[in-house]
C-alpha cells in the first residue's frame, strides 16, 4: 500500500460517560516519531498508541496524537477535607494575622485556594475499561488519518509512473542517437588514424585498425548503462505494486538511476543526446522529491 507520510484525522464521540477526541496530524520524517499528548489523570494510555499505530502499518513520518478526554459522569468521585491539615493550615493563617497585623481576609474561597486540604477519592485507575473507550475513538481517527495518506500516496504513485513513462521515452531516443554516435565515431577514429599514417607514409594494417576503432568506439557506447536503467525501471513498477512502505526502497532505486544516467552523459559525445540526458536527470529530480513523501 502506496501511502504519503502526511495527513490528518479527528473524530470525537462520548463513550462510557467520556467525551473523548483524538486528532492525528502527520507530516514528512526520516523515522517514526511519534509524539502522543493525554490529560495527566490518563496518562497511563500513552504507551498504548505507538504501538497501536504501529499495528495499523504507521512506519515513517513525524505522527502527533492529541487526545482530549472529559469526564462526563463524576458520581463515583469523592471530595472530603483534610481536617488535620486545615486545622494547622488555618492556625497558621491567624497567627499570620495576629502576630503580623494583617487585614483579616480569611474566607472560604482565599482558603480553598490551597489544594492540599482537600482529598479526592476516586474509582482505582481500570487501564483495559480506559483504553477500551478510547480506542473505540483513535480507530475511527485513525481510520480517517489512513484514508488521506492513500489517497495522496495513490496520486503521488500516478504521478510518478507517468513520469517514469517519459524517462523511458526519452532513453528510448538516447538509445537509437547512441547507435548511430558509436558507428559514426568508429569512422570518424579510423579517418583520422588513416590520415595521420598517411602523412607519416605508413599503410595500415586495416585489420587492426578496424579492431582498435571498435575498442575505442565501445568506450563510447551506453548499451549497458541503458539496460541497466531498463531493469530500474521494473523494479520501481514492482515496489509500487507491492504491499511494504516504498518510500526508502525507492530512494535507494533512484540513486541507481541517477548513477546510470550520469554515466551515460559523461559517454556521449552527440549534442542531442546531451539535452536529452539533462531532461531525464530534471524528471528523476521531480520523482526523488515526490519520494520524500512518500512512507
């Protein structure tokens, strides 16, 4: 499955008496990096989102998970005060007061703004019931931040064949400008050597002459160079068709491309074929930077 490492997903629905939302945002990175925020009562659920996404096929790009969970139901909680603790607390207060002369402000609300005498009790933390509710909700999140990437890898993967399509249009033509380059090189190589013999009064030995002009003309020649590039190309069709993540596969593909093609230019010595080698090496540049979004 083609997809881009960028995309977006939200959903929010109540379930057991939360109101729960999950937003995924993705964007382009080397590795998996997956960052994952919860509300500090349950960030015990923390460790269980990589990995789910994992699951899910999630390999490469920088993932966000941000999951807001409000307690809709609070029944089971109970607030109680701290009576040895405000005691102190609230002599402290008078004695701040008595012996320091300060204005008598105390009041319910200027004391409950001290936290520490109040004492919650609460249901004990049921980590399988808490993450049983909130991955009714990161898989329909999750399931919409896949859809996006697909359909931007499904483009990017169109895009790229027909690129690929136009390389090989091209190399097609380099091929056939090579054929006629390495003969007429050959006979122009054999003209000059003639000449030269000739001003030095030497007959050539034709046999050798032809021999040698062969050798050097298949310095010049690029059928390996272009059957290689050939077999590159069957190979990025079959990591598109396959079902793993593409995108290291396919940058690793294109530098071979690119070491091919380069060769292939530093051979040839036909104008033409020159433009054409730059054309090709201008559309590989497109294909590498639609590769890097590619996960």
């Amino acid at each position: 499955m083609i997809r881009s490492m960028t995309g977006f997903g939200r959903c929010r629905e109540t379930v057991n008496g939360l109101d729960i939302t999950v937003e995924i945002r993705a964007v382009n990175s080397r590795f998996l990096d997956c960052n994952v925020k919860l509300p500090r009562a349950f960030g015990y659920l923390e460790e269980r989102v990589k990995p789910y996404l994992q699951g899910l096929g999630v390999a490469r790009g920088k993932v966000d998970v941000w999951i807001g969970i409000d307690v809709l139901d609070s029944g089971d909680v109970e607030i109680s005060l701290d009576d040895g603790y405000l005691k102190g607390y609230l002599g402290a207060l008078a004695r701040l007061r008595d012996e320091y002369g300060l204005a008598d402000d105390i009041s319910v609300m200027s004391v409950a703004r001290n936290s520490e005498i109040f004492l919650v009790n609460k249901p004990a933390e049921d980590v399988e019931r808490d993450w049983a509710c909130v991955s009714v909700v990161l898989e329909k999140a999750a399931a919409a931040f896949l859809a996006v990437r697909e359909r931007e890898g499904a483009s990017l993967a169109a895009d790229m064949r027909a690129k690929i399509a136009d390389i090989q249009t091209l190399v097609a033509e380099i091929k056939e400008l090579s054929e006629v380059d390495v003969a007429t090189y050959r006979d122009r190589l054999a003209a000059r050597i003639r000449e030269a013999l000739a001003d030095n009064q030497i007959t050539p030995d034709e046999s050798r002459l032809l021999t040698e002009c062969a050798i050097h003309a298949d310095k010049v020649a690029v059928d390996e160079e272009l059957v290689r590039l050939g077999s590159h190309f069957e190979a990025f069709e079959q990591i598109l068709a396959g079902t793993e993540p593409v995108g290291r596969k396919l940058d690793f593909l294109l530098q071979e491309m690119n070491r091919e093609i380069n060769t292939t230019g530093s051979k040839c010595n036909d104008a033409k074929i020159a433009r054409l080698v730059v054309e090709v090496k201008c559309t590989l540049e497109k294909i590498r930077e639609q590769i890097q979004n590619l996960e």
